[in-house]
C-alpha cells in the first residue's frame, strides 16, 4: 500500500501500489503541461465508517510526494492510463474512487 502526500497539509492518502503507479503517470502528465485539476477521495481511516470526502485544487507549484512501497516498479496498463486521463479531462476532476 502506497502513499500520496499533497502539500504536506493532511496525512497521506493510501491507495494501492498499482494503482498510485498508474495515477503518478497521470498526475505528472497534466502537472507538467501546467494543467490544474480537482482531485477527490473519501475521508478517514480505511475501514473506518466516514462518509465525508475531501478535495483538493492540484496545481503544479504545490509539494507532492507519491511513495509506492515496494521494490519494483509496477507494472502499468497504457489503456488504464488512458481510462484515467479521458475520465479527468472529460469532467476536470480525478475521483480515486473510481480508478
């Protein structure tokens, strides 16, 4: 289980290693054609009983740490990297629900 850290402002979020592997590409595709986007997941523990959700503004200028806890790489699927960015640009925002 991986770590995303956004602005050092909220505990990391943890999403599996394949997954973080996959949404990295992504993240670093549109930050680095300057693209800002709205990113969402729910909130709380895993497992624990919340229904509330957070969202925030990524923008290229603001410190992200992606950490994937194992010693390869994961091995990425290039039509789920597609899925992913047609689902973000279709509606300006990346729900990690759904990938």
């Amino acid at each position: 289980m991986g770590r995303l850290e956004y602005n050092s402002s909220r505990p990391p979020i943890e999403v599996e290693d394949e997954t973080l592997a996959h949404l990295k590409v992504v993240i670093a595709t549109k930050l680095r054609r300057q693209e800002s986007f709205m990113m969402t997941w729910p909130a709380g523990a895993a497992g624990a009983d919340h229904h509330s959700r957070l969202t925030v503004w990524m923008h290229p200028s603001i410190p992200l740490i992606i950490e994937i806890d194992t010693d390869k790489s994961p091995s990425l699927d290039p039509h789920r990297i597609e899925r992913m960015m047609g689902n973000l640009n279709s509606r300006g925002e990346l729900i990690l629900d759904d990938l």
